[in-house]
C-alpha cells in the first residue's frame, strides 16, 4: 500500500497564518495598553465648564489603579483629581437609555473629598473637614442645596466644575463613587490647549 507525501502549504495559505499572527502582534499590545496603562477620553456635556467642554480630549490614566489593586502603591486619588467612573448602580441617577437599551455611562467629575472626609456644603460654600475649598476651577454660580456628609470608606465625593443649578449630576444627587467603578484619573487635557487641568 503506497501512501502519498503530505502536501507542501500553499503561499497564499502561508501569507494568510502570517497576516494572522502579525496583526495578532500589533493588536495585543494596544488591547493591553488601552486596559491597563491608558487610554484617549472625550467630554460630552457642559458638567465640568469651564475647566472642560464638549469635544475636548483626555488622557484617561488606568495604571494607578491597576497598581493599587495589585497593593503596590497607595491611595493614588488625591482631592482635585479629575476622574472618569460610573455612577453607583444602586441609584436611579446613574443610569440611561439610548435605543431602548438602559445602561450605566462613564461621567467625568472632581474629586472634592476622600474617604472619611467630611463634606459640608452650605450656602453655595463647600466646606472639607470644616475648612472652605477656594475652587478657583468652578464656575461662579452657586447652588442652594445644603447637605452635610461623611464619605465612607473605599469611596470618594465628586462633584462637577459647573456649580449653575441642574447642570451637573453628581455626588449631591447619587452619593460618594465607590473606588471600583472609577476608571482613572484624568488630568492630562490632550486637545485643544494641551496641558494639566488645574486643581
């Protein structure tokens, strides 16, 4: 009984397994960079003017995150951070719907208090462990709401840059983030005008 060699792989077949395997090579690391190191951001909505406006781009930072995960580092929020999150899952706040499908979209706000700080805000002022904030970032416009809260652990307060009344939903509408649904810090505004946002 005669038994034929086996074929010699086509060229074509051959070029093909080394489109594969290239293209595999060059997405790997962007897959990786983009969910653990960094990634581009833009603002949609006027929550955090003047500091932002809509169309502007950021650099979403994701490695101190992963890194405080992995307990190599400490805290890496500090109060001032611009940060990118989604909004707790147990409020009504947090959630919309596009196309008919409810879902729970990234926001961007400030950090203005950590954990175990305590958040006062009366009269248009707010107050962090009895000391007022100078928010040389915010808008002029104050809001009347007073609330008075103490931020619980593994959480932070956030609130937008854009103090008019209604135009930023935030902590004062959906409480303290939890750590865990905060993306990353996002301080770097890449376009227009590049450069650190203020704190």
């Amino acid at each position: 009984m005669s038994s034929q060699p086996p074929a010699a792989p086509s060229d074509s077949g051959l070029l093909r397994e080394v489109w594969r395997v290239w293209i595999l090579g060059a997405l790997l690391p962007v897959y990786l960079v983009t969910t653990f190191i960094c990634t581009i951001a833009r603002v949609d909505g006027d929550s955090m003017e003047p500091t932002l406006q809509t169309g502007q781009l950021l650099l979403l930072l994701k490695y101190p995150r992963w890194l405080r995960a992995w307990h190599l580092t400490g805290d890496y929020l500090h109060r001032g951070d611009v940060v990118i999150f989604k909004a707790p899952a147990d409020s009504p706040y947090s959630y919309e719907t596009v196309y008919g499908l409810r879902h729970r979209p990234y926001n961007i706000k400030r950090v203005i208090g950590l954990a175990g700080d305590k958040i006062e805000i009366k009269d248009g002022q707010i107050s962090v462990n009895g000391q007022k904030l100078a928010e040389s970032y915010a808008s002029t416009e104050g809001y009347v709401t007073d609330q008075s809260e103490v931020v619980p652990a593994g959480k932070v307060w956030v609130m937008g840059d854009n103090r008019r009344t209604g135009a930023s939903l935030d902590s004062r509408a959906y409480g303290a983030v939890d750590l865990r649904d905060v993306a990353g810090t996002a301080n770097l505004r890449l376009w227009p005008d590049a450069g650190l946002l203020s704190r």
